[in-house]
C-alpha cells in the first residue's frame, strides 16, 4: 500500500503531462513542493518558505528582475515563462492584495476546474448577477441560453496583449475603456466601453427605445443612470429604476411612484424623475399614444425659450 502511494506521487510530481497545473509540472518548477513551502516542522503558515502571499508569489510572478533572480536560484526553469503582473498592480484601480492571490487563484489545482464567475462569487456575491435577476447580462456557466460572455470580458486592463487580466486598470471598476457613470457628460468617448458591443448607430437611431439619443446627447443622462450592467432584479431591460444606488438621480413622481411598466417589445410607460423632467405615465413605442415624444419636445421648446429670454436680457 505504501509503494502504490509512493508510485502514484513520483508519477504525478515527476512527469508533467500527467497533470496540467504549472505549479507542479517539474519541467517548468524543478524543485516542486519544495519551490514554495518548507517541511512540515515549520511555523510559518501553510508551512510557506519566506513571505507569505502575495510576496511569495512575486517571487517569480513579480518584475523581469524578480523573475531572473528565481532563474538564477533554480526556482523557476529556462523553459518557464511565468506572467508578470506586478505592474498591474500599481495601476489606479486594482485589486486588493491584503488577502493574498489565492482567493482568484487555483494554486494546487488547474483553473479551469471552475467556471470563472464562481471564483468572483466568493467575494462579490451580492452582485445582482447571484441573485436570480429578471433581466442580466449572460455569463457562459450561471444564466441560462448560450453565451460566451465571462466577468473578465468587460473586467480586465485596458492593455489587451499583456498579462494584466482582471488585475488592475487605469479605468474605475477594472474595466478596459472609459465608462462615465455620472450624469453630464457629453463626449463621444464617455461611453466607449459600452458601444464596444453595443452598437452606437443602433442604439441611437435604430433601438426598440427610440430616446436614447435624447437622454445621451441632449441631458447628459449616463448609461448607468437607467441601466445596471450586471443585472436588474426585477424590472426588464437591466433597468434600475427601482434600484437604491440611483436615488441620487431617479427620483419620485409627484404622485410618490418610481417604476417602469413593460407593454411588451419596445413600448413601456416610466413613472419616476429625471433630469429636472416628470415622466409621470409617459409612455413610448407607439405613434398612437407615444406621449413621451410629445412631452419631451415641449420640453424641448419650453428651454428653448428660457435661453431666449436670457439672452435678450442686457
């Protein structure tokens, strides 16, 4: 019985194709175990040679020096290439380290033994996205229908050829582009994150909501005001209307009522305030009954005025 367990380590600890984590492929890791942990008498924690994470792991995943220096100790082999990601860190918006790198990372086993957005639920469970949401993003392995769609396909560094990942980025939130969730701005490349699947000649001129332009170009009306990215609980469309995050900026009606009222494909009634306007039953995607248009032209018109007034003004 001993030798079986024996043979089954020397077979698993000695020939890498058996196995196809890099930490224990001993053509990459000569020194195996041993490359990062000490015998079993030691007090450190996980019996870890030296620093714990995540200074252990910068050992070879840190700067090109760090990296010539574990070549130079025999830590890592000439074959091996492990990714460098320190300077990810360092980047405006990253992730913290305090806990170390295995809360992301499968050290001792292949990680894609897991889906990804089980790895991000450990910390960021109360994202809509766990909570069983009506409408959401689909992430390939938690929602239904197909969809090719990971956390780290809208969250990682800009720097798409480099080993950043989901590490750190110069945007807010760990994503790859600018992404403007305040009201205000205006700018054609305040929203590029989303009009990098979401096509922006489309959603302008060509969407079952016919007043995107309006609220983007005219009001200044961020994407994130109306829409959460990851999921909305319970209205359609990823809208967070009913959503407390947006009580800076959606307001009541008069009447006390913030919702959205689905009536099917493109049409819909909204009961909340916006950018100083009431949409108090507006409704839009029906020529017949589309008050929204009428309203906000006559909001329209109603500006238009003031502005006239305040120039003939001396």
């Amino acid at each position: 019985m001993h030798f079986l367990i024996f043979l089954f380590f020397f077979i698993k600890y000695n020939f890498g194709d058996f196995y196809k984590n890099p930490h224990e492929n001993r053509s990459l890791i000569p020194k195996g175990c041993k490359t990062c942990h000490k015998n079993h008498n030691s007090i450190s924690k996980e019996y870890l040679k030296g620093d714990e994470e995540p200074n252990l792991c910068l050992r070879c995943h840190g700067s090109l020096k760090d990296k010539e220096k574990a070549l130079g100790e025999g830590i890592i082999s000439p074959i091996s290439n492990p990714k460098s990601v320190l300077q990810s860190f360092l980047l405006p918006f990253n992730h913290p380290l305090q806990n170390g790198c295995s809360p992301c990372h499968s050290i001792h086993r292949k990680n894609d033994e897991f889906f990804e957005f089980e790895k991000c639920k450990n910390c960021h469970s109360n994202n809509p996205l766990y909570q069983k949401p009506l409408s959401f993003h689909p992430i390939f392995g938690l929602n239904e229908g197909k969809s090719n769609l990971s956390c780290t396909s809208c969250h990682t560094s800009e720097y798409q050829n480099s080993n950043f990942g989901v590490h750190g980025s110069n945007f807010k939130g760990i994503i790859f582009s600018n992404y403007e969730k305040e009201d205000g701005f205006y700018e054609d490349n305040s929203y590029n994150f989303c009009y990098t699947c979401h096509n922006k000649e489309k959603i302008f001129f060509k969407s079952s909501f016919p007043y995107h332009r309006e609220h983007i170009e005219k009001y200044g009306t961020s994407c994130y005001t109306c829409h959460d990215s990851h999921g909305s609980i319970n209205l359609p469309f990823l809208l967070t209307f009913e959503d407390e995050k947006r009580n800076d900026r959606i307001f009541q009606t008069k009447n006390g009522e913030k919702k959205f009222i689905s009536l099917g494909k493109g049409k819909g009634i909204c009961y909340l305030s916006c950018h100083n306007f009431e949409h108090n039953g507006l409704s839009y995607g029906d020529e017949n009954f589309s008050n929204l248009k009428r309203e906000l032209e006559l909001k329209k018109e109603s500006l238009q005025n003031k502005k006239r007034e305040i120039l003939k003004k001396p």
